[in-house]
C-alpha cells in the first residue's frame, strides 16, 4: 500500500502550470492512468472516447466563457489574490451568487446539457463555512486546511468535482448497521500521513472530466457513524478508484455516423459511479474526519446551494423555447394563436424557475466564515419548481413540434440515394425551410425531452439535489406557521392564548 502514499506536492505537481483555455483545460485530461470501463469495456483514454467527449466539450465550455467574457465569468478571490474561474469561488456576497446564477444560466444556454461543475463549486462553499464551524468547536485546523487546498486549486484553475451520493442499501438503516459498510463511503484506516477510504459514491456528475473529487457525507449521521463522517480531497487518477459511466438514453448515436440523430452531438452531460477501494487521502486534504454533528449541517449547507444551482436548467429552458419555437415556424404555423400560447406559457414556468433562483441569492445571509448562502427556503421552493416545471416545457414543446420527434428517419436513410429524395419531397415543411434544418431542429426537441440531454434537462432535475420530497421536508422546516397564526388570530381579533389564561 505504500506506493499510494505521495506528498502532498506531488499531487500538485501536473497542475504547476495553470490551465487557461478551453483547449488547454481538454489538453489536461490527456495521458492520465485512470480506471474508467463504459459499457463492460475499459476506456484508455476518456477524452478520445466519442460517447465520453461531448461531456468534456460541455466542461470545456466553462473556460471558453470565462476567455470570451470575463465580465461573466470570472472573479475576484482573496484567498489566492486573483481573477479566477467562479467555479472555484467562495461566494461572500449576495452580489455574487447573483452572478453565478446568471453565469450559470448562460452556460446552459452555450450547451444545452449539464456542464457538470456546479456540484463541486457548492461543495466548496459548504465545506468553506462547515469547517469553520468545526475548528472553532473543536479547536482543529481542517480550515486552514480547505484554504491551502483551495488555494492551490484557484492558482492552478483546476476542476474540483463533488462526490456526495451514496448507495445507501437499506434506507432504514443508518451507515453503521448496513450489512456491507461501504454501502456508505467511509475510513477503513488511519496512520500519520493520512486516512483511507472505501465505498461508492453514485451518480456523480462530471467526474471522469474533473481533476480533484471533493467526496462529503451524503446524511445525517450519528456518533455510531463516525467512520463514515468524512469529507477530504482526492484527485480523480488515485490509486484505488475505479469509474463506470452510466448509460444515457440514445448516447451511441454518436458513434452511428453523422451528427443529425444525435440531435446534440456537441455537447452532454455525463454520470458516473466511483468505487473507492482504499483510496489514500493525505492529512492536508482531509476537511472532516469522525465529527458525526456536522454532517448534517454541511448536508444541509450543500443542498441550499445546490438547489439554487438549478437555476442552469432556465439556460436549457431558453433553448427548448427556441427550438419549440422554430419547429412552428417550420411548420408555417407560428401565428397560431394556440402556439403563442403554448410558448408564453413555456417562457412562464422557465422564468419563474430563474426568479425564484435569484431570488434565494438576493436573500442570501452570510455564515460566521464569511461565505454567503443563498436562502434555504427559496433555494428550495427553486428546486421544487424545477423538479416539475422542465417536464410541462418539454411536453409542450414536442405539442408543437408534433409526432415526426419520434418517428423521424435517420441520417442514413437522408443519405440513401434511392430514399433520400422521398424524404426531403415529404418532409418538407414552409417554403424557404431546409428540410435538414427541420430535421434538425425536431432531432434537438428530441435530446433534450426524451433522448440524451433529457438525463440533465428531466431526470436530473427531478432527482439532483434531492428528491421532490427532500424539498418538501426542508420546506416544511423553515415553514413559519405559529408566526403566522399569530397574525392571522390577531387581525381575526382573538386574543393572545397567554392574554386570554390571566
């Protein structure tokens, strides 16, 4: 085991020169020994791989923005005194999670999928407050800690993923009484050089496209729980990880030929699940180690933000109306008053999705280390809108678009120089119109309601950050009932109940 063990300057060593451009940011997932299969099979190198890659374009574009307009997305940070990538910000004012949000909104308009760094951007905001919090209790230096890291991190301009979501096996029972303790991600040992964890983390967003995992507890948790209440740092090529990305609906047009069926073939989102197997964390990057209160405050924390984040999926939003949109005027039926209906109505819901997002980041209040959280009961009342809302847009924008979203032919068969000229004389829609752009544009409203970007627009949005019943409880906790009794006894001229017993 000792050949997992390397200094802590080690690990930073491939980052010495810090990553600008998009180009360089693809340039610097080449050559690394990871274990990643796809599909039964091992992929040897990621970014060549032609289902993995349009997630790495989706990541690449978060660079490409932050080079085209900085006035976007970059920012001032005091922990390493320099113009950085909002990705890896602290925010500590409500001004900038205001900005973050509009950021993040239009990188989803850029690419019209998932881009898969808003899990590690909230985890560094939570794990910023909650080991503040945990030094000032307990007198440890896991802050000081988290600054180094995070230091180096912004220096370098490296992505920083987020690992939270475990397996949980029998969700009646907490980590300590499962049958297979990794069922939870936890410590299996400890020496003077650091710890070592084992476990899966699920569903994790973006990782073989990061640099560093941020891995957190995914719950609640009690003293019995101590070896699972864990948060530290790894760089995604550790010795002991393993990663098999999950399957998307309709990811293998890519490689059928042409970009047409794919309906995206730019850009994706991207899901893994990573298996830890002893996997080395040195001290200076361990951020929380047994301290079983805090977990639920950093879970807690994590999700307020995250909730928030979802504000990316108006970006998304903005494209399905356009392209709903377009498929109309396709049709020659864009002055349909039934249409403009449907489209003001989709424009209704995205827009109320954003507006309780920014909401949220206006009423942001600051924690005691200085970072600001957005509102937790407007984070949340966001995600719920979220968890219903991208499913009316979509339903109404294949309404308008009609049947041939799913009945289309393919690329090949408009190639095929016996049936081709059939389908452009059928296919053909208003005068002026291509009917490859047609074609196109249905392909696209495909993507993204039922094909390989509905996993980040629908599904995602259901089920990220918690699902809708995780909203609900959270909901119900900040609800201000007995407040709002009073007043309503009040103006209804009842006395207050103390009042009334003398």
């Amino acid at each position: 085991m000792e050949d997992r063990i390397e200094s802590v300057e080690t690990l930073w060593a491939d980052f010495a020169t810090p990553i600008r451009t998009a180009e360089d940011y693809i340039n610097s997932l080449r050559g690394r020994r990871m274990n990643v299969f796809f599909m039964g099979e091992r992929v040897p190198e990621p970014v060549d791989h032609p289902v993995i890659r349009p997630s790495i374009n989706a990541m690449a574009e978060t660079y490409r923005l932050a080079t085209e307009q900085p006035n976007v997305a970059t920012v001032h940070s005091d922990i390493s005194d320099r113009q950085i990538n909002p990705f890896l910000h602290v925010p500590v004012s409500p001004a900038e999670l205001v900005a973050k949000h509009e950021m993040q909104r239009e990188l989803g308009r850029r690419t019209g999928t998932c881009f898969q760094r808003c899990v590690g951007l909230d985890a560094i905001g939570s794990c910023h407050s909650v080991t503040f919090d945990i030094d000032g209790k307990a007198g440890s230096d896991y802050h000081q800690r988290f600054l180094s890291f995070l230091k180096r991190a912004q220096t370098a301009n490296v992505v920083i993923g987020g690992a939270m979501t475990d397996p949980k096996g029998d969700r009646s029972k907490p980590p300590h009484q499962q049958r297979d303790a990794d069922l939870f991600l936890h410590v299996v040992r400890r020496d003077d050089k650091g710890i070592y964890v084992s476990g899966t983390k699920m569903h994790q967003t973006g990782a073989v496209n990061s640099h560093w995992l941020i891995f957190m507890p995914t719950m609640r948790l009690t003293e019995a729980d101590r070896d699972w209440a864990v948060v530290g740092a790894v760089r995604v090529d550790a010795p002991g990880l393993t990663y098999i990305v999950g399957r998307q609906t309709n990811d293998t047009r890519i490689v059928d030929g042409g970009a047409l069926d794919a309906g995206n073939a730019q850009f994706a989102g991207q899901e893994s699940l990573i298996v830890f197997d002893e996997v080395f964390v040195p001290q200076e990057h361990v951020f929380m180690d047994g301290e079983w209160a805090y977990a639920s405050s950093l879970v807690e924390r994590f999700t307020t933000y995250h909730r928030s984040s979802y504000v990316c999926k108006t970006g998304l939003g903005d494209v399905l109306i356009g392209a709903a949109a377009s498929a109309a005027e396709h049709n020659g039926v864009e002055g349909a008053s039934h249409i403009k209906d449907k489209l003001v109505e989709m424009t209704h819901l995205n827009e109320t999705i954003y507006s309780s997002c920014m909401a949220g980041a206006h009423q942001a209040k600051p924690a005691a280390s200085g970072a600001y959280i957005n509102d937790e009961m407007l984070s949340n009342v966001a995600k719920h809108n979220v968890t219903r809302f991208p499913y009316e847009i979509a339903r109404l924008a294949q309404d308008i678009a009609g049947g041939l979203v799913v009945t289309m032919p393919s690329e090949k068969d408009l190639q095929n120089n016996e049936i081709g000229p059939l389908i452009r004389k059928f296919l053909q829609g208003r005068d002026g119109v291509e009917v490859v752009d047609r074609m196109r544009i249905l392909r696209l409203i495909e993507n993204m309601t039922i094909g390989r970007n509905a996993v980040g627009y629908l599904t995602e949005s259901l089920h990220g950050a918690g699902s809708p019943q995780a909203q609900r409880i959270q909901i119900f906790r900040a609800m201000k009932i007995d407040e709002n009794k009073a007043r309503a006894r009040a103006l209804a001229g009842i006395a207050p109940s103390d009042s009334r017993s003398k």
